[in-house]
C-alpha cells in the first residue's frame, strides 16, 4: 500500500472513533506522557490542538500547566511556505481560525519560541510503525520548520494506537522522533543513531 492508500486508511481509522473512544484515549494519552521522564522533566512543551480525528493532548496540556510548565501551539509562519511558529499558550486564550479551518493563537512575537527554545515538541502523526517511521498530513510542515534543528529538542510522536501499521519508508527530509505515545503505551525509537537516548 502506498503513502497515499495508508494516509487515506488511517485518517479514516480515527475519523471513526467515537466521542466517548476519543475522550478515552486522551485519557489515556495524558496518562502515558505524565508517566514519561521526558514531559515530567521539560519546562517548555509545544503541543497541537487537535483536528481530523487527531488524538486530543488536551488533558496532557492541562496537567503541563498545573506543573507550572510552559506550552506552546504552533501556528502557520505568515511568510515562509509549509513553515511553523511556535507560540506560547495558555488555555482559554484567544484563537483564530487558519487557512485550514484549524484553530491557532494569535500570532505575536513576544510570544514566538524558536524550536531550539522547547524542551520538548509532541508531533501529531496520521500513522506510524515500531521503528518509528511516520507520515504525516503530507504538508512537510513540521519536518521543513525543525530540519535544522530536530537533534537539538526532543521529538515525540502522538496518535491513536489504531494507526499502527506494519511498515512505512521513511523518507531523507523525515525528522526522527524519539518516541511515539499512543493512549496504551510508549514506543520508543531506537533505530536511527540519533535516537540513541530512551526517555522511559
């Protein structure tokens, strides 16, 4: 199967859930990044807030603010093509609707973290393998915006367990992720000598 017959069958895998099945996994999501050494021991996290069925990290979001932790969303660069801002958040804040129809913070530069500035970014996949292989929506947005600088802050991977698949081919322009979190466990990723570090 192609990247496009996976990315198609995976989308609508999550698009299937249910309310109460996405409700459960962000449960169950936020339970697996609290117990991770990663979230616990980083101060600034960018999340995403979720669309098309994406697993929520909503509740991880909350509990990063509770633990007086900074969060960030990205937001689309205004200028530079298929780019990310990362802009910091708090819930309840203000949001505008992008070219997409997904919802973003406003954009202001006082607010404007570089990636290198994040301890750690939670990625949202449409699907993934055991050797941390991904694709995503197939924009390249987040793997132009932290090309540079993808071995400098820890990246983690999220998205339902039903998104699993046996294998992907990994392309040259991928970032490599050090883990991917579903909402039953953590999988980490041990195959790239960049992703020599575990963070159980």
């Amino acid at each position: 199967m192609d990247s496009k017959a996976v990315r198609q069958l995976m989308r609508e895998r999550r698009r299937a859930l249910s309310p109460l099945q996405q409700d459960a996994a962000s449960a169950g999501l936020a339970q697996q990044l609290s117990n991770l050494s990663a979230f616990r021991n980083s101060k600034r996290i960018a999340f995403y807030l979720a669309s098309d069925g994406e697993i929520d990290p909503q509740l991880a979001m909350g509990i990063a603010e509770a633990a007086g932790k900074e969060c960030y969303l990205p937001v689309l660069h205004p200028l530079k093509l298929n780019r990310l801002y990362f802009v910091r958040y708090c819930q309840g804040d203000p949001l505008s609707i992008n070219r997409f129809g997904i919802e973003e913070p406003r954009l202001k530069s006082r607010r404007i973290v570089p990636p290198i500035g994040l301890d750690l970014i939670l990625l949202p996949l449409v699907a993934f393998d055991r050797h941390g292989n991904r694709l995503g929506m197939g924009g390249g947005f987040y793997d132009r915006t932290l090309a540079t600088q993808q071995h400098l802050t820890r990246l983690i991977g999220l998205a339902q367990s039903c998104q699993e698949t046996d294998s992907i081919r990994p392309q040259p322009w991928d970032v490599a992720l050090r883990a991917i979190v579903t909402e039953c466990n953590v999988i980490h990723c041990p195959t790239n000598p960049e992703r020599n570090t575990t963070y159980a």
